[in-house]
C-alpha cells in the first residue's frame, strides 16, 4: 500500500520551495546588518505559518505532515547546536522557540489532522503571525515595557499580539465560512495574549498554537 500518492511529493515541493525561498530571505537579510538576528528570524517565523493553509489546502495526509514535522522539529534540535542556519535561531538569548514551534504543529496534526484541520490553522496563524508581529513592533515602539519570568513584554508587542490575533481568527472564519461570534473571538486571542505573556526559553511556540487550537475545537463546531 503507498502510503504517499505520487501528486503530494509535488505539493510537498511546493512547501518546501516556499519555506526555502524564506530562509534565503532571512539570510539576505541578515548579511545586509541585521545584527542581533530578530527580524531575520521573524521573516521565517511568520512565513512558516503559511504551511499549514497551504497543507490543507493541498489536502496532505495526517502520516506525511507528522512525517515532515518530525524532521524538521529534529533538524532544529541539530541546527540549535550547531548553528547551520543562523537566521532562524536567536543568537542573543538562550530560547527553545524554534524547535517548540516544529513540535506545536507537529503535534497539532498528530492530535487534530484532518478533521480539526481548522483549529489546526487557527493555532499556527495565531502563533506564527501573532505572536511574530508582535516581536516586531515590540522592540521598535516605544512604549510602557514590564518584566514577566525575565522575558521583557510591551504594551505595544501585547496590543500588536492582541489585534493580529484577532485578524487572524476572522480571517480563517471569514475564508472558511465558520460563524465565529465577537465574545469568542475575544475569549480565544485573549488566551493567546496571556499565554504569550509567559514565554520563557520560548515555550510561548508550543503553548500559544496548542491553546488557540484546543479552543477554537471546543468553541466552535
């Protein structure tokens, strides 16, 4: 029995040309004196998030994303310690994001694929978007800033997390023809926002798309 149809190797090029052409970006990016590596990173953080639309869009099985998530999440584990991309690793603090956000959509499509397909894309988009944007404008707005776990936060980052989050959620209703109430909406970017304020070593990548995910599966049918 083939456990991969012939098209999907295609559609997997498809993927992988377009997270490729990020990393290319990313790097570019950084050897044009993005020193401290934040946006470089962010280019590939916000980007990856399209790989799970695209995913569902192609209509890829359960067995092949869990397959490509395990080797990329391993890859990160590799690339953390030897530093072969540089662009999609923080250089300046000790972080686990890169490796936690391969293990959130990983698990995601283990628990939720294709069923839940939905709540899968509403925990990434959240998590990639979301939270990306807000580590952009958090660090170039000036604004009220406080201290969480050691993780510096910003009311700038956490209105930018707040907003983007919500954008994101219509959005995928909006694209998917899902009824989704302003309370709800409300209920679900807010967690985000309170997940993402506890984002020690990066473990904000794994708890933000997973709590989306796991509410948007139980608030809305």
């Amino acid at each position: 029995m083939n456990l991969v149809n012939p098209t999907d190797i295609f559609k997997l090029l498809i993927i992988g040309g377009w997270i490729a052409s990020l990393i290319y970006i990313a790097n570019q990016v950084k050897n044009s004196g993005d020193n401290n590596g934040e946006l470089s990173r962010k280019i590939v953080h916000i980007g990856t998030a399209a790989t799970i639309p695209m995913a569902w869009a192609f209509g890829l099985s359960k067995i092949l994303i869990v397959s490509c998530g395990i080797l990329i999440t391993a890859f990160t584990v590799f690339n953390r310690r030897w530093r072969l991309l540089n662009s999609i690793e923080d250089i300046g603090r000790n972080s686990f994001g890169t490796t936690a956000y391969g293990l959130s959509i990983t698990l995601l499509v283990a628990l939720l694929w294709p069923e839940r397909a939905d709540a899968v894309t509403a925990g990434i988009l959240v998590m990639g978007i979301g939270d990306g944007c807000a580590g952009l404008i958090g660090r170039h707005v000036n604004s009220p800033r406080w201290t969480l776990f050691g993780q510096t936060k910003s009311l700038a980052g956490t209105l930018t997390m707040a907003i983007a989050s919500m954008v994101c959620l219509f959005g995928l209703s909006l694209s998917t023809s899902t009824e989704i109430s302003i309370p709800t909406t409300l209920i679900i970017s807010s967690s985000a926002v309170v997940l993402e304020q506890i984002s020690v070593a990066g473990v904000d990548n794994l708890s933000v798309p997973v709590g989306v995910a796991l509410l948007w599966r139980w608030l809305i049918s």
